[in-house]
C-alpha cells in the first residue's frame, strides 16, 4: 500500500467514525425528545461529555494531516532528487559540462593568468622577445 492509499484510507476511517458518530448524536437527539423534560438534562450532560471527544477527535485529524503533509513532502523531496540525478545522468550521456567542470576550468584559467602577469611583470616576456632565435642550419656539402 503506497502513501496516497494510507492517506485515503486514513481519511475515509476517520470520516465514517464522524458519520457514525453524527448518526449517534441524531439517535440521541430523537431518544431525548421522545423522554420530554428530563431528556433536557439528559441532552445537557451529553453535550458537555461530547466537547472533550471533539477536542480529542480535532486533535487526531490534525495529527493525521501533518503525517500526511510530512509524508507528502518527503515523497517530493525523493521524486525531486530522482529527476536531478537522471537530468545529471542524462546530460553526462550527451557531454554536456557539469558545474564542477567549469569550475576547474576557471580555477586553470586564473592559475594561467596568474602566471602570464608574472611572466610580464618580471620583465622575463622582454628578455625573451629580444633574444634572438637560435636555428639549426644544415651546411652544404
């Protein structure tokens, strides 16, 4: 039985027992009437018993519906996660850079640069522009 079936099933319980118990009142009700006067005091003492079974009744139906709501969002929270990793999967398959891949990439990219404005703060770039170039020549002969 998956968490929607649980729910529902939870759910429906719940109000066929308020049914039930609506039903019960009804019977109550018309039983009290049929009495006369007494019933009156009778009805009285029913009504303040009934509060504290509606209150805990209130509390029960609250408590099922954060179990519910938990439930729900935890089932989000893996359908979510599912979707990420078969998107990341998928778009492995394909070759398209990750995140992660381009973050190497500008941390070489600024290891580089780093370097090149060492190279041309040093003056090492001006030395070896005017060096002359050294080529090997074959003689004839």
């Amino acid at each position: 039985m998956n968490v929607t079936e649980t729910t529902t099933a939870g759910f429906d319980a719940l109000r066929q027992t308020g049914r039930k118990l609506w039903w019960a009142g009804l019977g109550a009700l018309a039983q009290i009437e049929e009495i006369g006067e007494e019933g009156k005091g009778l009805f009285d003492r029913l009504v303040e018993r009934g509060r504290p079974l509606e209150e805990r009744q209130k509390q029960a139906m609250d408590e099922l519906g954060e179990r519910a709501e938990a439930r729900l969002r935890e089932m989000g929270e893996l359908v979510r996660d599912q979707v990420r990793y078969d998107v990341k999967r998928v778009m492995q398959r394909v070759g398209v850079p990750t995140s992660d891949d381009f973050a190497r990439l500008a941390t070489r990219l600024e290891t580089l640069s780093a370097k090149i404005d060492e190279i041309a703060h040093s003056g090492t770039a001006a030395e070896i522009e005017t060096k002359p170039r050294a080529t090997a020549r074959k003689k004839k002969g």
